[in-house]
C-alpha cells in the first residue's frame, strides 16, 4: 500500500493515471548519502539519488562510462533529467527507459536492502523480468547501482531513435561497448575482442544482439565490417 517516490518522474504520473493507487508515498530524497558516486577499484557505485544531470556533470562517468551519460543526456527535457533518477528508471522498468541498455552493456548490478531478510546483489539482467516487471520485494529498496568502468581498450555509445529530435520516448534505442585487443588510438585499427549490443524498446525486456555480437569477434571495423554487423 507504500511507494518509495524520490524523483517522482515516474511515479506521478502512474498515481495520476491511476496505474499505480498507493495510500502512502515515503519520501527518500533527503536520506544522507544516496545521492553519492563513488568510484573505487574501477567500479562505480551510484546512490538512489544520484539524477540524470548528476551523471551527465560528472566527468569521469562521461571518460569511463560514455554509454550511459549519453543515455542520461537524451532523457526528457532539464527539468526531467534534473529530478528524475536512474534508479527510479530501473524501477519503472520500461524497455524503452533508456539507461537501461547501457547498464546492461556495462554489466551493471543493483543492490536490494530489505530490514527484514537483508541485502542482495543482483545483475540487471536478472532483475528486470519483463514491462514495468522486476524481482523488486514489497519490503525491498534499490540502494546502489554498480558497473565497471570502461577499460582502456574499450569504447560505447548510445543511440535513440525517438518520434521527434527532443523530449521524445525511444522507438528504439541501442547500447554499444566494444573491447579491442590493443588500447585505441585516433586512426588506428585494432581487431575486435569483445562486443556487447543491447536493444530497448523492441521486446518486453532489454535485448541482446548475440549474433551481431559474435560476428564482430576477430574483426577490424571497416565500413563493410560494421554494416553487415548492423
């Protein structure tokens, strides 16, 4: 009969629509230290708390995990991107959410605490189940999201393709991390080691293409290379 409401981006608007009926929402947005990001032993740790502009300013997240502060860039208008948190759009849980894909390429976790039975530590993958569906417990709270930062010889993206060129909820939206064998030079060409391709917005939970994946090991990305993998 609670929800936790932080942002509210979400959440208003599911009360508003009548998707959602809580008698209680429990504010978070003053609890000390969810708003934290942390990076320590290559591995960033977000707060709860932590927005959409908060990972977009912070520049070793735009060095070491480009996918998703350009996933966070594209979301909604300022306004949106100044209150709503990526946790809350991990929650909401709509493949068309778009932090999601990149977190899912960079491997990210998410830890539940509960007061009763505890805390875990799951991958993303397995804590999404499906549209707006997650493993979520009604006495649990997301606290953290934590994913390694990118290597030295690693490079992502992130992409959207939405209705209208602002404001706009993804059609489609893909992540990109690729590994090369060597660290990446401007101009150089080095043979791929390692990809990961996830797709939002195209099936009830974050897609992966395995098969463009797989065709991309041992290649060098020439123009041929990267249209056939596409």
């Amino acid at each position: 009969a609670a929800r936790l409401i932080n942002g509210g981006t979400d959440l208003m608007l599911e009360i508003e629509r009548k998707a959602r009926t809580p008698r209680v929402v429990i504010d978070i947005s003053r609890v000390p230290g969810l708003d934290a990001i942390r990076f320590d032993d290559g591995v960033f740790r977000l707060g709860a708390s932590v927005t959409h502009n908060q990972v977009v300013g912070n520049k070793l997240l735009v060095e070491r995990a480009y996918p998703l502060a350009r996933a966070c860039w594209e979301v909604g208008a300022p306004q949106i991107r100044n209150r709503g948190t990526v946790a809350g759009n991990l929650i909401t849980a709509s493949p068309a959410n778009d932090t999601i894909p990149p977190l899912w390429a960079l491997g990210a976790r998410v830890t539940l605490e509960s007061r009763a039975r505890g805390k875990r530590d799951i991958a993303l993958a397995e804590f999404m189940r499906g549209v707006r569906q997650t493993v979520l417990e009604p006495d649990e709270m997301l606290t953290t999201i934590s994913f390694p930062a990118l290597k030295p010889n690693e490079r992502g993206t992130f992409i959207k393709l939405g209705l209208r060129r602002a404001q706009a909820i993804s059609v489609v939206n893909v992540a990109i991390v690729l590994g090369f064998e060597s660290t990446v030079v401007s101009g150089q060409r080095s043979t791929v080691e390692a990809a990961r391709i996830t797709l939002g917005s195209v099936a009830p939970t974050i897609a992966v293409a395995t098969e463009a994946e797989h065709f991309l090991i041992g290649k060098t990305l020439t123009d041929e290379t990267i249209a056939q993998a596409a």
